[in-house]
C-alpha cells in the first residue's frame, strides 16, 4: 500500500505499531507486551517480525514506505542513536535507527518516546511553544519552542522526570537520588497503593497527593527556566482526570514565580493512548521525505 508508514512506541511495558496509509488512515494495529529484559537483540528482532506481518496484512514487502520508533530513553535523533534507557535493560550508544534500516530495508527514524508523543501533540494544537509532561510507568518531557520541537545540543533535553526535587532523597535508576520520577511517576504511585478519589474535598489523597506535589514542584521550577505559556499533561497517569491535572497545577504554580504561573495554562493532552505511536508515525513520514530527497540529489 504506498505511501503507508509504521509508528512504533517502544515502552517499558509495551510495544504499539499503528499503520496510516498516504492520507493518515490507520490501516494496521499490533500491541504486544514488552519488560525490562527487552534488550537491543530482542527489540530489533520483534520489530521487525511486526513489520514483516504488516507487510502481509498490507500487500506484500513494498507496503511498507518507512518506519517511525520512539524508544523509553536518551536519543541522539540525527544519529540514529538510543543512548540509554532506565526502563530498558541492556541499552548503551545503539545504533538503532542503522540497524532497522538493515533489517527491515526500510528508512527508520528514531528519537525519545516523549519526543514522538509531543510531535503528535503538535500536530494537533499548532502550539508555538509548549512543555510536554508523559506521566506514565515513568515520567519524561518535550519541549517545543518556536513551533518546533527542542531537542537540545545533543538531543536530549526536555528529561525532566529526573529533575532532583530532594538532595538526598530515594535513589533512582538513572544513579542519581530524589529524581521526580520516584516520587510522581505510575510505578512511584503504585508502590504505595494510591488511588485518585480519596480525599472528602475531590482532592488527590495520601501518596498521590505527595505525588502530585512532587510532580507540581519540578514543573515549577522548569517553569522559571522557560516562561512557556503551556503546559500539557499526558500519559496514564494524567488521563486519571481533571482533579489530578488541577492538583499539578496549583503545586507548579506554588513553585514558579506568580507572574509566570498566572500566564501559564494548564491542559490534558489531547493524543491519548495512541499519541506516541502516531507521532512516530510523523517521524517516519519525516524519515521517508529524507530518503527521497538524498535519492534525488544522488540522481543529479
């Protein structure tokens, strides 16, 4: 089917493909359930039996143009590389985006899961400038500025789950200790039985409620940095409703300068379960365009 690309979000807990053909019709779906143990071997091995299979359901091995990835971890995006991940085991300077070119002879793209969401998330708002919060199994961020996402000197800003809000607080996969992500992320919050609804004024109660301060004050703080008028919460976490995002927001705003929180909106992301996977959709396209254009340039 040409001009249909693959989107991939490869998580800490599973992995979703969603196919859109030339006019942005999903056209293929596949989940399977991912772990920890999913190092580099296995991951480019069920990629690409999942591109494989979409290339059956599809029409055969042209029906699939390229490939988007967003993977759980640091990526250089104009290298092709997934540097490191604390979801994933076994992860360090791979060249990713090479390797499931080779397999899949296919162009791929690469770049942080949160990254792919926020692009998808752009697309829908047109935002010119936005802070990106996925608070999940953990708990990343993007950044777009001047209408375009910011991926840093080295593509790997926008990692705000690991943003210290205790010096000596709980240690953490990263190495360092008093990352938000212990304290605010899914798996943070299920480690202590929470739930949304307990609290007799609608408010978060016992360790969401920490979770949600803990959450309030990194955002905060990235708010004096930045000064964007935007911020938008998604991920499981988030989709728990408005009661959760009005708790975030009113402990970022404690945290910020008054002018700065005042300015500043507050909203659910808009992409959903899925956003991740479109957006890497969007990469792919981007990943395809690429290919084409240094074809034509070697032509001539």
């Amino acid at each position: 089917m040409a001009g249909t690309v693959l989107g991939i979000d490869l998580g800490g807990t599973k992995l979703l493909a969603i196919g859109l053909d030339a006019g942005g019709r999903e056209v293929y779906r596949r989940r399977e359930l991912t772990g920890r143990g999913l190092g580099p071997e296995l991951a480019l091995a069920l990629i690409a039996e999942i591109v494989d299979d979409a290339r059956r359901t599809l029409g055969g091995p042209d029906a699939i143009d390229a490939i988007g990835l967003g993977f759980p971890g640091l990526v250089d995006h104009h290298r092709g590389v997934a540097r490191s991940s604390v979801m994933l085991d076994g992860w360090h300077e791979v060249e990713l985006a090479a390797q499931l070119t080779a397999r899949v002879d296919a162009p791929c793209a690469i770049d942080n899961d949160v990254n792919v969401a926020a692009l998808h998330e752009l697309a829908l708002r047109g935002s010119s400038a936005l802070l990106f919060v996925a608070v999940g199994t953990g708990i990343g961020g993007a950044l777009v500025l001047d209408g375009k996402l910011w991926r840093g000197a080295h593509g790997l800003a926008g990692e705000i789950g690991h943003v210290a809000i205790a010096r000596d607080g709980r240690p953490c996969n990263c190495g360092r200790r008093g990352c938000v992500n212990r304290y605010a992320s899914g798996t943070a919050i299920d480690q202590l039985d929470d739930q949304l609804d307990g609290g007799p004024d609608g408010q978060p109660d016992g360790g969401l409620a920490d979770a949600t301060a803990a959450l309030g004050s990194a955002i905060g703080s990235a708010l004096n940095l930045l000064d964007v008028p935007l911020v938008v919460l998604g991920g499981g976490v988030a989709e728990r409703g408005p009661t959760y995002l009005e708790a975030v927001a009113a402990h970022a705003r404690r945290e910020c300068f008054r002018e700065i929180g005042l300015a500043c909106t507050f909203e659910l992301a808009r992409g959903g379960y899925d956003a991740a996977a479109l957006g890497a959709a969007l990469l792919a396209r981007q990943a395809r365009h690429a290919a084409s254009s240094g074809s034509m340039r070697e032509r001539t």
